[in-house]
C-alpha cells in the first residue's frame, strides 16, 4: 500500500479526449467514471498533483481549474487531416516539459485510443509509468489503434471481466490489472422517497442502446394489466423514433422522456425507481447501473461485467425475459430496495496508484 507521505510533491497526468469545461458541467450525465476518479484521487490522496490533459474537448484552449485540479485543453475538436499528428506532438510536447519539471507519478490514459497511443510511446521513450484504462469501446475488434499501439500488458487496466476477457479475444493481449468502475458515495442524498417510478431507462438515446427494446417492454407490461409508471431520461439521434414509437403504443401518458438532465438530477430519479433498464447491446461496465444499485434500485440488463454475481443485478438473454424478470420483480411484495455497494471509487482510486507506485 501507498503512503500519502510517498506521493508528497508528486504528480499525476491524466489524459482524456474530454473533461467538463467548468465546474459547473461536473454534474453533466457523460464520463461519470472519470469524474468520479478525479475526486477520489483527491480525496484519499491530497499532497498529490493531477493534471488534465483533453485532446478535443473544451475547444477553448485557455487552461483552468476544476475542483483544485489543472486542466490543459488542446481543443482538436475538427480532426482535419493532418491535425492529429500536431495534437499528438503538442501532448507529447507537454508531456515532455512536465517530465523535466515535475516530479511525475506516472500517466493515465483515459481508452485504448490516441490518448493511450501518446501515453504509451512517451512512457517507452522517457521510462514514465503509463496505465491505460480500457473503458468499453476501445475493446472491440473494431478498434485499430490497438495495432498502433502495441501495448504491454503491464500497461493495461480493465474497467470490467467483462473488457478483460473481450480485449484479449480481439487484440491477443489480456490486460494485467483490473479495476472496476465504481461509485462515488458522495453524490447521493440520505432521502429516501417514495418509489414512484417502476421503470427507468437513462443514457444516451443512440442505437448502441436499443430503446426501443425500454419501450416495448413497458408496453408488453402495460398489457399485462400492470400500472406503469416509467421515466427514460438523455437524448439523442434516436429521440424523435422513441417519441413517434411511444405515440404508436398509446404510451405518452406512461412513458416520460425528461431530454439532458445533469447527474444530480439522474441520481435522484433513481432513488424514486424500482427497476432500471439496461437495453444497451454491448457495454464496458454500465455506470448507470451501479448507480442504480446504490440508489437501492433492481438492475435488469442483457451486459454482465463481472464473472462473479452483484446482488440485484439480473442478467437476461432476451427481451422476453426482461418483461417475465420485470413482472416477478414489480408483483413481489417481498421484493426489497436497498442500496448495494459493488465497488466504491475511493477504493478504485487507491488500486490505481498502487499499481502506479
């Protein structure tokens, strides 16, 4: 284990193809995880320096604080041809300069992509620790940089069994660390409301997610006589096909599409919630769900992470069986809402730098 004293006037680089633009944006609903790290490395390790480095997003190249930590925003949001060869070297060029002047921990790259590709190579050329932290898409076969890359083992960390096993299926290479997503207790309120929601979808309303699959299924409920009550909350390309298919199934006063709301907003909804729908046909972890879990809500979904079981969390093969689970679980009078604690961030924090030590 790490000592704080250990980590006294050391530095953390974290790179990222995003981070919100202002504290204000903290509670916006994307990189939850990476958010969440952020302040738990703060939080159990308070003499160490982190700096941000985005690649593409806040376009604005004017660098800031956010909660005490420096964010360097490179602002490539056009990739023109050509032009990620200069962010690259003006990461590089960073990297470089902060290697002479600071006292480094040690790198985080934030996916397998071009931010594991500059922190990779920098790391074998300078001799700094690199830890990349695959996240979900950047386990596909589909993602070539991995070739790119050729990363050691020793350099990879999966969020999920799940990231592990499938990188390694397409890219050969079984990452040496895993560390899972987890949750940042301090987000949530002590309230306890009343469960007013019975079904509740929330993510980006993409086809990735399918749905179509929450509508169906709150309609095939809605004929077996039950009273729904159910919430979807985001937005996205596929918002005006969810719309016009809640209008078709006479769901418009059951189904209530909230758009963008902040993580805050999320979190509270979930604590009014029953069950959360995960339709999503691939996923690295699922934020949302443990989200869910802690918030004392059931999880039904078609992904699994991890290889070992979490309570609450159903695991269907097919939208058949997400209605039947969904029936069993609203009809119970026995079914119990109570938080569960899979992984806590801080601990997700703590595993990182003792890899890093």
């Amino acid at each position: 284990m790490i000592g704080k004293a250990d980590l006294n006037y050391k530095t953390l680089i974290v790179l990222s193809p995003a981070f919100p633009a202002n504290e204000s944006e903290e509670q916006s609903p994307w990189l939850p995880a990476k958010q969440a790290l952020i302040r738990a490395l703060n939080r159990n390790f308070p003499t160490l320096e982190i700096i941000i480095i985005t690649f593409h997003y806040p376009t604005d190249k004017t660098e800031y604080l956010w909660y005490g930590n420096r964010v360097i925003p490179l602002g490539n949001a056009n990739k023109r041809r050509g032009q990620s060869l200069i962010l690259w070297y003006s990461v590089f060029k960073k990297l470089y300069g902060f290697k002479k002047s600071k006292n480094l921990a040690g790198i985080i790259s934030f996916w397998c992509f071009e931010c594991c590709l500059v922190g990779s190579y920098f790391s074998r050329l300078y001799k700094v620790k690199h830890l990349c932290w695959i996240s979900g898409q950047d386990a596909r076969k589909s993602n070539h940089f991995v070739k790119r890359i050729r990363p050691k083992a020793g350099e990879l960390v999966a969020m999920s069994d799940f990231l592990a096993e499938e990188f390694y299926k397409n890219h050969g290479i079984f990452p040496k660390y895993l560390i899972p997503d987890a949750i940042d207790t301090s987000l949530f309120t002590e309230e306890d409301p009343e469960r007013s929601i019975d079904i509740l979808g929330a993510g980006n309303l993409v086809p990735l997610k399918r749905y179509e699959i929450f509508v169906e299924v709150v309609a095939a409920l809605k004929n077996k006589g039950l009273s729904i009550n159910a919430v979807l909350c985001g937005n996205g390309t596929e918002e005006q096909n969810l719309k016009n298919q809640i209008s078709i199934n006479g769901l418009e006063n059951i189904i209530s599409l909230t758009g963008l709301i902040g993580q805050k907003q999320v979190l509270a909804q979930m604590k009014k919630t029953k069950i959360m729908l995960h339709t999503s046909e691939y996923e690295g972890f699922g934020n949302v769900c443990i989200e869910a879990l802690y918030a004392g809500a059931h999880v039904i979904s078609f992904t699994k992470p991890m290889n070992e079981a979490i309570p609450h969390w159903h695991i269907v093969a097919t939208k058949e069986e997400m209605i039947i689970k969904a029936l069993d679980i609203l009809q119970n009078d026995q079914t119990e809402y109570t938080p569960v604690l899979p992984f806590d961030m801080n601990d997700s924090a703590k595993a990182f730098m003792a890899v890093l030590a």
